[in-house]
C-alpha cells in the first residue's frame, strides 16, 4: 500500500496530528507528513513538528490517502489552493480523505462533501461553514464512503482507529492495547 499523506499546517491541533499518525504507524501503514508553508510547524499549544516533506513536493499520485489534522490550521487548509486540489485529485480516484475538528470546512472548500454524512468540530462557525453536507452528526468518527470525519481532539484515537480500520487493518487489538 502507498503512504498516507497528513498535512501540517500553522496551528494544527496536537493531538489531533499525532494520535492518528502514531495509530497508523502502529499498524504497519506508512505515513508521510508535509508542510503546507515551511519543514518546522508550530501547533496550536506551542509543540513544534518536522515535516518530512514539503506541500509543494507532494504528487498525489504517491498517496493512498490524505488526512487533514484540524484546529487554527483548518482556515489556512481551506484557503491554500494546492491542498483543495490534492483533496479533490484523491476523492475522484475514490482515496481516503479524511479530516478532523475544524478540517471538514476544506474538505467543504474541495467540493468533495456534498450529500455526504459527516462529523465536525461543533462550533457554529465551523458547521455553518459546510452547507452541503447531508447530514452533520455528533458522533465522534464518520465514514461515508471513502470520506473519514473525527468530531475534535477528543475523538482523535477513535479517529486515528477509523482511517486503520478503512485501510483494511484489525485495529481490536491495538485498541485494546491503547486504551487499556
């Protein structure tokens, strides 16, 4: 299987970075990070992240999915015109894209979310920014489809347990192992 792309922008939330990163690594899933606007990217609580990679290197074509970890970062995510591309070039070839907290409002930017069931961070300025989803739940992971969503920090190992799970991997064991 091809790496996960998981993108590291200005802002991300910690966890919601690094609990599903860790979760697929865990797994045998090869994870590759990229930053949207330099290597060394500051999180939303102050903990700095070394991307492998830069946005700007990144094929799509490379990848087996994309995840988009949310917090501060979403608007930035939402409003770069290569990760909308790279986000729309992985949907049509029905790859995993997935995004947690804030995020879905990129995924909404794509166009990638119309009619879809999904989760968000509820805050009001981010649900009113995805008109076109079917459905917004509460729940704290959704997938339709090839489209992961993760509710916000506190869903970040459900979330990082969904993407395992879609890629085909038995995530009962690990699982049980994190969370005993």
């Amino acid at each position: 299987m091809k790496a996960i792309l998981v993108l590291l922008a200005p802002g991300f939330e910690e966890i919601e970075f690094t609990a599903p990163v860790d979760i697929l690594r865990r797994l045998g899933i090869s994870v590759v990070t990229a930053g949207v606007q330099g290597r060394e990217v500051e999180g939303a609580h102050g903990i700095t992240m070394q991307a492998d990679t830069l946005l700007s290197e990144v094929k799509g074509g490379d990848y087996a999915g994309i995840v988009l970890p949310g917090g501060a970062a979403s608007w930035l995510l939402r409003d770069t015109p290569a990760v909308l591309q790279l986000v729309r070039e992985m949907n049509a070839e029905g790859k995993m894209v997935a995004a947690i907290c804030a995020a879905p409002i990129a995924l909404e930017a794509a166009g990638v979310l119309s009619g879809r069931r999904i989760t968000c961070y509820p805050a009001e300025a981010v649900v009113a920014d995805i008109p076109s989803a079917a459905e917004i739940t509460t729940e704290p992971t959704v997938t339709d489809g090839n489209i992961i969503t993760g509710r916000g920090p506190g869903a970040a190992l459900e979330f990082g347990f969904a993407l395992g799970a879609y890629l085909g991997k038995d995530v009962a064991s690990l699982r049980c192992e994190m969370q005993c």
